[in-house]
C-alpha cells in the first residue's frame, strides 16, 4: 500500500501500472495469436487455444486486482455471489456511470463464471496492440450509427444489430458471458435530462442489442446475471480512482431466468414479443433504479 505518497503521485504510478498491465497482457495475447489461427485450421486445437485466451484474459484481470492493493483499501461489498457456474452461458448486465464499471465487472466475476465478452465500438480495433488483442480474445465489435446518418442513409438501419448476431454466433460452441450496458452509454447529468429518463439513476435501456444476443446464442443462454453497481463516494473518475479517492465499491449480483420464449422469438417482426420483451428490461431497470436508492444511502 503506497497510501502515504501524495494523492498525485499514487494517481501517476497506480494509472501507469494500470496501463502497463494492458499493454504487456496484450502484447502477450498477440504473440499467441498464431495459436487461434492454427485452430481455425485445425478444429481439434481450438479448445486447447481457448484455454490459453483465456488464461491470458483472466491473469490480465488477476494482476490488475494486484496493482489496487497499492490503493488506500478498498472496500469490495459483493453481494449474492452464489451458484455462479464457469460452464454456464451468462448474459451480464449492469448500469454504467464511469470507466470503474468495467474495472468491477471483470474483479467481480473473474475466474468464477466463464470469461467475459464485452462490447467494443469499432473504432477501438484500430488502437495499436489493444485492438487486435481484444479481437484475438474473441469480443464482438460494434459499428454504431448515429440517427443523423441513418435518416441520410436507411439502408443502414439494422446493421448493428445484424453485427451482433454475427459476433455471437461463435459463443455457441464454449461457454462465455457477454457484458451488455444496456443504457449503451455512461450516465451524465446532461444525458440523463436530454433523454427523457423515467429513472432517477439510469439513462433508459435499450432492448433490441439485449434481444439480438440472446436469439443468436438461443437456448444457450438460460441466466442473466444482473450487475447493480453503486458508488457511495459518488461517481469517480479514472483518475480519482487511480490517486485512492474511492474507498467503497458497492455490487449487487442477482440471477435471473430468461424465459425460454426470448432465445426463439423475432424482435424485429413480432411486436408482441417485442413488447413483452421491452416489458421485461424495463421491470428489471425500475428494480435496479429502487435497488440504487437503497445501496446510495448514507
């Protein structure tokens, strides 16, 4: 613990630790990226190169949790870790506020369920060494389009979605857990007022990405796993994170059952699913919402 050192100073070692971290990890991942590549080649090698990704993946997610312990403590207050299994098929879904939900996912649920698969905007594949890691391990990228260029352009409309699909259609083959912020974007005061939010703490879901994952992997995927994530402090930064300034983690994990109907049906074309569905992701917001009152209180 380095909680002595002037909180600047910790920011800088503990921030560029953090990024070395990646950088090495990824750097490792590319070097065994020949290994993936065989595999295509010969199907009988690919569990063996799985197991190797995901070694780096969860190592990576290891040293990390390694680094914080440079920070004044944090207190991790996990609750309803239970009857989580690494062979089961997991669609995870948390609110998202800033860059340190990404970091509790993965120290939460490292090496207790199968690796996690988040999604990543397209633009990121071209960041040097990260991106090509990233897509070595198997995360599904997405090419989002804004409505100014989807009025101009309609043709594209769907095409994200049709991304998904493509992306997920691997995972049928070995467990995994995909990460979906269904919000699809960090919660800011401005976006929760430009949004028209009914929520007090979220920005409004958005349902089809949820309902394309899970009619891509089909049946396969029985479990939600539902990730609320509060931060009694307030929501930090990167920065504030990395010089000790958060000092207790709040994560709530519940299972839920995905009704089977859900993995089969259309979204697209089947209004009362589709209604049914939104119905759906929006009880479990209006939970998470009440749920975020109560873990935010003092």
């Amino acid at each position: 613990m380095l909680s002595f050192l002037p909180a600047p100073l910790l920011g800088f070692i503990v921030g560029t630790l953090l990024i070395a971290s990646t950088v090495f990890s990824s750097i490792l991942i590319l070097l065994f990226t020949p290994l993936k590549l065989l595999a295509l080649a010969l199907p009988v090698l690919a569990p063996a190169a799985r197991k190797v990704m995901t070694g780096f993946q969860e190592n990576w997610t290891a040293n990390n949790a390694r680094i914080l312990h440079l920070l004044p403590e944090i207190e991790w207050d996990v609750r309803g870790l239970t009857e989580l299994h690494r062979d089961h098929w997991y669609f995870v879904v948390a609110n998202h506020q800033c860059w340190i939900d990404i970091q509790a996912c993965f120290h939460v649920l490292n090496r207790r369920v199968p690796p996690l698969k988040i999604f990543i905007k397209q633009e990121l594949f071209y960041v040097p060494v990260i991106g090509l890691a990233v897509y070595a391990l198997d995360y599904p990228f997405m090419k989002r389009f804004s409505k100014a260029l989807l009025e101009k352009k309609p043709h594209l409309r769907g095409k994200d979605l049709e991304t998904t699909r493509k992306a997920c259609a691997k995972y049928q083959h070995y467990p995994v857990s995909v990460l979906n912020y269904l919000e699809g974007t960090r919660i800011t005061p401005a976006k929760h007022r430009s949004s028209g939010s009914p929520y007090k703490h979220l920005l409004k879901p958005k349902s089809a990405g949820a309902a394309f994952v899970l009619t891509a992997l089909g049946e396969r995927m029985q479990s939600l796993l539902d990730l609320t994530i509060a931060y009694p402090g307030g929501i930090p930064s990167f920065w504030d994170f990395c010089c000790g300034r958060v000092r207790r983690i709040v994560v709530d994990v519940r299972v839920r059952e995905i009704p089977p109907h859900f993995c089969q049906s259309n979204y697209e074309s089947d209004p009362r699913y589709r209604a049914e569905f939104q119905d759906w992701i929006g009880n479990i917001w209006t939970e998470k919402d009440n749920r975020l009152d109560e873990l935010l209180k003092p």
